[in-house]
C-alpha cells in the first residue's frame, strides 16, 4: 500500500514539474516572438533614421565630412548605391551637425545655362525647404540658415532663417542643365564647388570649404538588413535628439536592448532575434510599397503611384490629426531618399515590380516592355532598373535606363518603342535592352519629364512587362 502512494507522489511530482517546465517553455517562446515583432517593427518606424545614417556614412568612407561637398564629375552610375537615384543629372550631396550651434548653407545664383535644385532636410528627411532654381531663392542664390530647437544667439541679415528639430541635416540637390554633355556636366561641377556650408560663428570669414568628387566611388549608401543593422540603429539613437512624439517606440527600443544614453549590448538570445527580425523589416517593407501601400495608376495593371496618399499632403511629415503614418514612411524610405518641400509638376514617377501576371520581376529571365506612341510629355522618357532588395541600381552592370533621348534608341512602325529586359540581350536588339542580374529580384521606375494631362485622365496609358518566353 505505502508502495504505491510512493509511486502516485512520484508520479504527480514529474507531472508537475513537466508541465511547469513546458509553461516555461511557452512563456520564453512568446517572449521570443514578441521581442521579434518588436525588432521588425522598430526597423519599419526608424527607416528614414538608417536610410540617412548609411548615405551619411556612406559618404564619409570616400572622405566627405560634416560642411563638406560631395559632387559627381559625369553622371553617377552604379557604385552610386542609394534608393532610386536617377542618371540624368549629378547630384550634390552635404551633410552638417546643429549640435555645437547653427550652420549656414550658402546657395550660388544660377549662372550661364546652369543652376540647381533640391531639398535641405533634418535627420528624418522631412524637409526644412527647397532651394535653389525651383526653391526658396528662386534661383538668385541666398544663405540658408539652420539653428537649433530655442537658439537666442546671433543671425545673419537677410537670410532664411529655420529651426531645424534633430542635430543632423543633409541635401540632396540635383543640377539643373539642358542636356548631359560634356560640357553642361563641367558647368554643373564648377558650380557645385561655389556652395558654402560653415558654422554661423565663422560667418564673418568663412573657412575654406573641402570639394568631394564622388563619381567613380564606390559610395554604400543602403542599409544592411542583417543584424548588425541594430547596432546602426543604436548609434542614430544616440547620436540625435529624442521627440515626444517618439516615447511610446523608445519603451519599444528599450524592449529589444537599445537604451538612450546606455551602452548597447546584446546578448547572443537577442542577437539570434535581430538576425531573423532584420530581413523579415525588409522583405515587409518591400511588399507593402510595391504591391499593397500605393495606388495603381491603370485598372488591371502592375503600375503604382511612388508615394501613398497623404505623403505630400503632410509635406513628407506623415503627421495627420490623430497620428504618425510611421508604417508608410517606413515603407517609402526603403525605397526612396529625400523628400521635397513643394511638390512640382516638373517630373511624374511610376513603379513596377511585377510582370502582367503579378509575379516578382525576376533578373534570370527575359522580359519585354513596348512603351506606346506619343507619350504625354514636355521633354523626355525614361525607364530605370533598380534592385528589388536594396531599392538602388543593380550591382556591376554596363547601363540601367533607357531614355526618349538617346539617339540609338529604335522605335515601332507605329512609333511605339520595345524594350528588353534580361541576362543577355536579344539579338540586334542591344540600344533597346537593359540587363538585369541572374538570381536577383529588380524593379522599374517609368519618369515623366514635363508630364502633360495624358499621363494622368487616362487618355494614355503605360503597357505592363510581359514574361518573354
């Protein structure tokens, strides 16, 4: 009898302790999951944070600075890895730091058929203002000053004056020539080298600047999905300023190890959660931008608007009444870089990712896309391959777009023009093909240059990619 009550006691025990241990169990493993999710979702919130950090850095590894400028000497080509660039005018590109005090941005007038257009942008890529040709100066050049959140010191007398919210900003502007030539693409550099970035407190003798040229460089500029991206992501928090805005995704970061003003250091559970987090952030934010975020411009086609509704209307804050949109900006910055003040009717962009029967466009094979007559616009087409993962020109390749410019291009009969995508070109067909990468995944952007009305009351519409087989 005493026997097998010992047995009944031992039995229940290990029941017990069986199912305390698989409650253990369960609890670490949603522990696990929701750590993960936490991980993926602060990826999406702080992308435009790691999409300027990495064309920071990126710079930087080719010796641009803080006030520095970094100008391209031809048209940049592939080893220019940022989101969707395009390659019909150079950039310019600087960068600065309020957090010692203001810094003033000096924007030449435009001179001699060249002049200049882009964006001066905070850390989050909202943009401050546009300036030159189509911005704030209009083309007549002026000084451009940013100062930091309460700053009561001195300014300087007829200069545009703003409060720049994070202690990082950068530009992205764009020359503005009639063609590519040669020498329009000299004007533009001899012009990119008379933009000034100093701090106000040498206004009165500005330091010389240091001119970059960039092109031919290989310049990093995209994120890397893996899990060192955590410890990037760590090194933005603590470097700029924290908004109220943002305190509820702090809890989040400080939910997955990262911690304002505190050492980062992850265990290995958390750096094995960061390596699954990070590419699943990624391939989340590419199906939402291409398939699911943004209108489709033709009923029962694969071309989308480049940006979800609502971006320009909150001049690229994402700020409506009742929220922050940080799931859609999130989505947007993986595929583009930089923002605008006010939105123009100069260009028009369309994206494709998928072939008429809603597959991914995939580099091992052949495609063909036959772009109609008499397309609707002012001054030019083009059509741009990009890389579906890293959103910039695919790696190594001899040419990624095709323009209504290019005087080799072959049209139709009917004045339509074919073009070819794939590995290898079609033969007789090389003007017309763009090659793509065997393995990986590529997406198109369509520009219009100057768009008409026909690109947008439907009377003219753009034919999907067709599988070529």
């Amino acid at each position: 009898m005493m026997k097998s009550r010992s047995i009944i006691i031992i039995t229940i025990t290990l029941l017990l302790v069986n199912c305390t241990s698989q409650s253990k169990a369960q609890e670490q493993n949603l522990h696990d999951e929701m750590t993960e999710y936490r991980s993926v979702e602060a990826l999406v919130w702080a992308m435009p944070l790691l999409n300027f950090k990495q064309f920071r850095d990126g710079h930087k590894e080719l010796g641009v600075n803080y006030n520095d400028v970094a100008y391209h000497s031809k048209i940049q080509d592939w080893k220019f890895q940022t989101a969707t660039p395009n390659n019909t005018t150079p950039y310019v590109n600087f960068f600065w730091n309020i957090q010692d005090g203001p810094i003033v941005v000096e924007i030449p007038p435009s001179s001699d058929g060249v002049g200049i257009f882009g964006t001066l942008m905070d850390a989050w890529q909202r943009p401050i203002d546009d300036v030159g040709a189509k911005g704030r100066d209009k083309g007549n050049g002026g000084k451009y000053v940013l100062v930091p959140k309460g700053y009561q010191g001195p300014l300087l007398d007829r200069a545009y004056t703003y409060e720049q919210i994070t202690n990082n900003g950068f530009a992205i502007l764009r020359a503005i020539i009639p063609d590519a030539s040669l020498e329009n693409i000299e004007k533009a550099a001899e012009f990119a080298k008379r933009i000034k970035v100093y701090p106000i407190s040498q206004a009165t003798n500005p330091p010389k600047n240091n001119y970059v040229d960039i092109y031919g460089k290989l310049m990093e500029g995209t994120p890397v999905f893996d899990e060192t991206i955590y410890a990037e992501l760590d090194e933005i928090i603590q470097e700029e300023i924290i908004e109220e805005q943002n305190l509820a995704m702090m809890g989040l970061l400080n939910q997955i190890g990262i911690q304002k003003g505190k050492p980062f250091s992850p265990d290995d559970r958390l750096k094995r959660i960061y390596a699954r987090a990070a590419p699943k952030a990624l391939e989340y934010m590419i199906g939402e931008y291409h398939r699911y975020l943004n209108p489709w411009m033709y009923e029962g086609k694969r071309w989308s608007v480049l940006v979800p509704p609502g971006v320009i209307e909150t001049d690229f804050s994402y700020k409506f009444p009742n929220y922050y949109d940080y799931h859609s900006r999130g989505s947007v910055y993986y595929a583009v870089i930089s923002s605008v003040k006010n939105y123009g009717s100069a260009t028009f962009y369309l994206d494709c990712a998928e072939s008429s029967d809603g597959k991914w466009l995939d580099g091992s094979k052949n495609y063909e896309m036959v772009v109609p007559p008499n397309v609707p616009v002012n001054d030019f087409w083009a059509v741009t391959t990009y890389d579906l993962k890293t959103a910039s020109y695919q790696r190594d390749i001899s040419k990624s777009s095709i323009d209504s410019n290019q005087k080799n291009l072959t049209k139709n009969n009917d004045g339509s023009v074919t073009i070819y995508f794939g590995p290898k070109p079609p033969e007789g067909k090389e003007s017309n093909w763009l090659p793509t990468i065997e393995g990986r995944r590529f997406f198109l952007l369509f520009r219009f240059y100057g768009p008409q009305k026909g690109v947008f009351d439907g009377s003219w519409e753009l034919n999907d990619i067709e599988l070529n087989n």
